[in-house]
C-alpha cells in the first residue's frame, strides 16, 4: 500500500494545540529536568534513565544542533533565551493555535498574551478549581463571612464575565479527591463543606470533597446552559493525584445523570493509562470526546501508539483531538508536535493494513484529528 500521501497530510496540517499551559521564565525554580518527567522529590533523579527522556533529549539536541545531553541542551537554552528557542520550537511544531489552561501554578510563570508572538491564534480555559480559590482568597468587597450562597453567586458571576473571552472551562476534581462525583450532594453538606476549608486553610483550598464535587456541578452546568466544553484531567499526572481514582469510569453518574445529557465533556491526556475505557465511554454517550496529549511524549515509542491505538479502538474519530498538553517548556509543543505526527501516522497506516480504513480515509482522519476537530469543537474562527 502506498503511504505517500498520508504521510504528506499528516507533516504539512497545522496543528490545533487543545490543551497546553503556559511557559516559565528561564530562570524559574521549576527546573528543565520537569519536562521530561511527572515526577518530583527525590524520583527525578532517575528521569534520565527511562526511554522517553533518551529519545525526547535526542530529538530536542538534534532540533537545536547541539550535543545530545541534558547539560548541553540546558546550556544552549541559557544562551539562546526564551524568545529564541520558543521561536524554533514553535515553528518546528507548525501549530496554528494554542488553548491555554492558565490556572497552574508555577514559579515565573509568563502571562498568555506574551505567548501570542509564537502562535497565530491563542485562545483560553477557566481551570474551575483554581477560580473558586481565588474567589475565596480574595474575600466579599464588604468582608462579609462567605456563606455558600454568596460564594455561588461570586463565582457564577465571575464565569459569566469571562464566558465570552474563553472556550471552555476545566477541572481537576481527580486530583483532590477523585472522579467518583456525588451528582447528589446537597446545598446542606455543600455548606459544611465550604465553612470547614475556611476554617481549616489559610490560603483557601477547597480541599473537601462535597465542596469540590458541588463545584465540578455548578461549572458543569454553567458550562451547558452556554455552550461550552469542559475538559476534565483523566489519567496520570504527578504524585498528588490518586491514579486510581482517575480513572474516568467514575464519570458515571455523571454521565448518566439527564441533568447534563447535552454537556460536552473532553477527557484529557489519552486518560492513560485508561485509554480503552475512555474509547469505551465515548463511543456509548454523546458528551463524551477525547484528547490524546500529554501521553505523547511522556511514553516510550511502544507505549504512545499503544495509548492512542487504544483510544481509537471504539471512539468516533470525529470526538478525539490532538494537545501537547506542554506546560512551563516551549521544547514540549515541539516534542508534542512531533511525536504526535509519528505516532497518528503509524496508528492511521495500521488501520489501513489491518483493513479498518481506506488512505483516502486515514487523510482524512488526520486532519480530523490534529485540526478540525478541535476547530469545529471550540468554535475556533480562521
């Protein structure tokens, strides 16, 4: 079978990156290491060792010329700047459009408007967790105590103000206290909830979890009655989340629940290493898409097309998307970006051989995936 033109289509589209984050200063205290690796503490210490820090060290030395090691990139980094390896990284990526989840936390972190010089098109998310602490931490204008009505109205009214500037929200319920959302918790435990984290955290952390689960409800519904996706972290992550209960099966009240029959849910990083249940999941419910970042390129070779194969065994193809997920280093949108176009290429020339898809098809598919999906799904204008 001739490849040559699934080839073609997949280098040459510009990418629609889904979900990323914002880039750091150089001289931030999140150091260069953290993009090869979730890991923190002492674990980082044996990032260098695992398959994907070789092959991702090498492709980013080869992108910059430099020798192939961790001292040697860092090195051409610090005397390059930011402007100039984002510059070479972004182009070498060829990604249209970036939607940004500012709402991490990292030292130096550099605004979003300043990422607009890399990339045609910036659009942005409401990480939804992240609003209601800030919202909280920032108190009444009267300083009046919250009570749970007065916090609902702050924060439904915060999200109305900015419901046209963004293009969706986000949650990181999973890494509080999981995705076993109680769709029945009451205004009564919402309460209690809420008078406990501010009796308890100073800065507010809504780290309990009926006031988390009654927050993932209100923006869920917000984000309906508007039109907007939410995308919900699924999936690995760093060692404050408990993978188990990441798993996006717990989704199923949710999902089941006719209050947010007509909500749109994006799964994010391929909900690895839970891809074939998320194929599962929005294959049966309407609301349900897909995300195939972060995965790339945090896997080896193997585990990537695994991943993404496992994500496509039963999903529509017009429900999954391309991210980087890249966060704090403009290398992961390269990084991203290339493995990405490997990978989909391989997993797509696969499924011709197997005889899932014609070429003709897995073109197009590659355009669905890496870009018009995502363009169709948050309504993203030229």
């Amino acid at each position: 079978m001739d490849f040559s033109e699934l080839r073609k289509a997949i280098e040459e589209v510009e990418l629609v990156d889904g979900h990323a984050h914002n880039l750091v200063a150089l001289d931030s205290n999140f150091s260069f290491i953290h993009a090869f690796s979730l890991a923190h503490g002492d674990a980082v210490a044996s990032t260098q060792h695992s398959l994907p820090f070789k092959r991702n060290i090498r492709d980013i030395a080869e992108l910059y010329g430099c020798k192939s090691s961790l001292e040697a990139v860092e090195e051409y980094r610090r005397v390059s700047g930011l402007e100039s390896i984002s510059s070479t990284c972004f182009k070498a990526a060829r990604i249209s459009t970036v939607i940004f989840d500012d709402g991490i936390v990292l030292d130096k972190i550099i605004d979003t408007e300043w990422h607009k010089t890399f990339t045609p098109h910036v659009a942005t998310l409401v990480r939804v967790e992240r609003l209601a602490e800030k919202i909280l931490n920032e108190g009444l204008p009267d300083g009046s105590p919250w009570t749970l009505d007065s916090f609902t109205n702050a924060f439904l009214s915060k999200l109305e103000s900015v419901s046209g500037e963004v293009v969706g929200l986000k949650s990181i319920a999973a890494y509080y206290f999981g995705l076993d959302i109680n769709t029945n918790v009451t205004k009564q435990e919402a309460e209690e909830a809420l008078q406990q984290v501010l009796a308890v955290w100073k800065p507010v952390l809504v780290a309990n979890k009926n006031l988390v689960d009654y927050i993932f409800l209100l923006s869920l519904e917000f984000a309906q009655s508007h039109d907007l996706p939410m995308q919900i972290h699924t999936g690995f992550g760093d060692r404050g989340l408990n993978l188990r209960l990441s798993n996006p099966l717990y989704l199923h009240n949710v999902l089941e629940d006719k209050r947010f029959a007509k909500c749109r849910i994006v799964l994010l990083h391929t909900s690895y290493p839970f891809s074939k249940e998320a194929s599962y999941l929005a294959s049966l419910y309407s609301q349900v898409y897909l995300d195939f970042g972060l995965a790339i390129p945090k896997l080896s070779v193997h585990g990537m097309i695994s991943a993404v194969k496992d994500l496509l065994e039963q999903a529509p193809l017009n429900k999954v998307m391309f991210s980087t997920d890249a966060y704090a280093f403009p290398e992961l949108f390269y990084l991203g970006a290339k493995n990405a176009r490997e990978v989909v290429f391989t997993v797509l020339r696969d499924s011709c051989i197997d005889g899932d898809i014609t070429v003709s098809e897995a073109v197009e598919v590659a355009k669905d995936l890496f870009a018009r999906n995502s363009i169709n799904f948050y309504k993203i204008a030229n």
